[in-house]
C-alpha cells in the first residue's frame, strides 16, 4: 500500500514507522523546515511524554465511551514502543521525560528510526487539498501524491496554522467547536500590572454560572493581563467552552492552601501573630506567608493604608480575599498561546479499533484534530501515541 502521513509531529512520525513496519510504502509530508517542531518545545523543552497515573479523568471528550476503547487498548503499549526505539527515560513523580531531560532526544530517536527504515520524508510541504476517487490524491502547491491510504496528522491550531480541519470538513467529517485550552486566562480587573510576575502555590476553584464545577491544586502564575500556571491550564477548557456559550466565568483563589481549616480559625491564627508582637503592622503579618506583591494587591482592593495596624483592618474582608480572591474572566489567551484544543473531529466518526474514518473509507485521523484533550502532565502526548500506534499499525 501506498500511504502517505499528512504532518511530522508526534502522531504522524509514531504512524508513519509502525505503518512503514507493515511493509507500506509510506511518505510523511510536513509543512514546516524539520520534524518534530512542536514536539521540541513541548515542556519546555523537556518534553513530558508520558504519565503513569493513567486514568479516564485525565482526559476530556464529548465522547469519552468511544475514547475509552482507544485509551484500553494502547495505553499499555506506549512504553514498549519507545523503549523498543532505544529510548532511555526517567519517571520523576509518574511524570516520564527522555532521561536527558531535552525534547531532542526523544525527536531524534524518532527521526533516527524513520531514517533507518527509509520512509520518504518531504519538508515545506504544506497539504492544500485532497480528492478521493477510489484512490487518493493529496495536492501540495508543487506536487499531486497517489495514495491507497491517508494518516491525517496535522495537529491542532494551537501554535500551528494547520489547515487539517478545513481539509476534513471538505471530506465529510463532522466537529465540536474549537476552543484554546491548556491556556492562560484573563482577568477584568485593572490591578494585574501589581502582582505581575509571581508565582504562587494555591488551590483555585471554578465557577460557571456561581456554580463551583471543578477545583485544582498547583503552582499559579500571575501575570499583568490575569493569571496563568498549570492548575489555570487544567481548567481553561471548561472557561474556554463557557466562555463560548456566554457563561459567566470566575475563579476563586485560596493563597493560604497549607491552612486547611475554616476561616474562623484562619482569623484567629492572624489574631494569634498579632499577639506575639502587638507591634507588628499587618503587612509585617501577611509577608510571612505571603508575596508582597499580592498584600499590595490586597490592600488597594480594600484601600488601606499599608501601615494599618491588624486591630484597625477589616479583618473579616482580609481573610475572605485570602482564601477565596475572586478574579473574573473575560478571556483565555489565543490558540497560539495554547498548548492543545479542546474540540475537533468527532469521535463517533471514527472506528476507535483502528481510528479509520466512519466518512471516508482508508482515511485515518490522530491526535489533537479529534476531540480529545487532556489535562497537563503527558496527556495529550499520550493520546497522540495511542491514536497514532492503531492507525499505523492497521495500514496493511
């Protein structure tokens, strides 16, 4: 079989070698200089690809019991198939990385294998169009490529200018809407420029409609335009996808997780720093704990003078913005600024044995078109794999 891989990324270069190892004929094209550029700056530049804490939660679809047929048939797969390309990794936290921690060498050890079983590979060479008339034919602006079978690998538009879905949409195929996630989000209050800069650990809860949906714990990033960091990205496709439906959309911020108890008792822990040195401003008492950027922060949202003392300060109010600072958003950041999107090719399209297109009939579709995406932490990499190993290795 003649099979051609539309992308050089991380689904098309794992489908094109199992492919290739069926004896196919197989021709990856890719529109940028090099394989495997988004792949390189993946983790910045350590590259996450894998998990150990695999689990159907880890992951979004509007199809999830079709998801879970790809996710119970490969997930198993996707270690051996890399230690099988000669890849040394380390597993810090469940969290797996090449063990020399650089997105190089997982890239190369991919290229290396396509090299060696010789599958043809041309570079600045963006897909325009593809027909199908009992065989295919994949237009480029300077060629026209005869194919038996397609593996469409284009990615998503996040950090790309794919053309993959119009493409498909062309074909046949059906989508649920596109919107950035693993984002950053924006805020509508003008005090960001204060806090800009800090990171923080904290637990932050979403509401959708003043209804709590879903709540993360993590490293948060705060930033002149709203805020950023993994717990944001884990639950921007929920904002996004609210955003979309005209829901409002807010965040609540707990900048005290280590104090686990209620209010009250946050405020008498307060009450109780102020008595071991009754001497103390209360900015003196929340930089203990606190980056002074946030207390600032604070204290122009309540406008208070920052050498109040505790007994003078709305103690009530200081506590409610420490563990619950509301921040609502109007926004995420672009699909550039994204790393996946949430939507795409539905996945009641696709046969999830094989993942051949339900629409067109030798047509095989991988990685972020489909409308899968995963929360940060290797995820959405490990979807990219498990999809890309069925539909190379069901192109004999």
């Amino acid at each position: 079989m003649k099979v051609i891989v539309i992308g050089g990324g991380a689904s098309g270069l794992v489908s094109a070698i199992k492919s290739k190892e069926n004896n196919n004929e197989v021709t990856i094209l890719e529109q940028n200089a090099k394989l495997g550029k988004k792949l390189l700056v993946t983790g910045n530049g350590r590259c996450n690809f894998w998990n150990s804490e695999q689990t159907i939660e880890k992951y979004h679809s509007r199809d999830l019991d079709i998801f879970k047929i790809i996710w119970e048939n490969k997930k198993d797969s996707v270690l051996k198939f890399f230690e099988e390309l000669g890849l040394v990794y380390k597993n810090i936290n469940g969290y797996y990385y090449p063990f020399t921690l650089q997105s190089e060498t997982l890239v190369n050890v991919l290229i290396k294998k396509i090299e060696d079983l010789k599958i043809n590979v041309i570079c600045n060479e963006p897909v325009l169009d593809i027909e199908k008339d009992g065989k295919f034919k994949v237009k480029t602006a300077k060629n026209t490529y005869i194919a038996d079978k397609v593996i469409m690998a284009t990615g998503s538009y996040s950090q790309s200018n794919t053309n993959g879905y119009d493409l498909l949409k062309k074909l046949g195929h059906s989508f649920n809407p596109l919107v950035p996630a693993l984002v950053p989000l924006k805020g509508t209050d003008d005090f960001y420029p204060l806090w800009k800069g800090v990171r923080s650990e904290v637990i932050i809860s979403l509401y959708e409609n003043e209804k709590l949906i879903k709540e993360e714990r993590g490293e948060i990033q705060l930033t002149d335009y709203g805020v950023s960091g993994i717990c944001i990205f884990n639950i921007s496709g929920e904002v996004a996808e609210g955003l979309k439906n005209n829901k409002k959309e807010e965040i609540k911020i707990n900048f005290v997780p280590w104090f686990n108890k209620d209010k009250e008792s946050f405020l008498n822990y307060l009450d109780n720093e102020y008595k071991k040195n009754n001497n103390y401003y209360l900015v003196d008492i929340l930089k203990k704990f606190l980056n002074i950027k946030i207390v600032k922060v604070i204290f122009k949202i309540l406008k208070l003078d920052l050498l109040v003392k505790w007994d003078d300060a709305p103690k009530e109010k200081i506590v409610n913005l420490l563990v619950s600072f509301p921040v609502k958003i109007k926004d995420t950041c672009s699909f550039k600024n994204s790393q996946v999107c949430r939507g795409g090719v539905l996945l009641s399209e696709i046969n999830p044995y094989n993942m051949e297109s339900k629409i067109v009939k030798n047509l095989f579709l991988t990685g972020e078109l489909l409308d899968v995406d995963g929360i940060c932490g290797g995820y959405n990499l490990g979807f990219a794999w498990m999809s890309a190993l069925l539909a190379g290795e069901n192109n004999d």
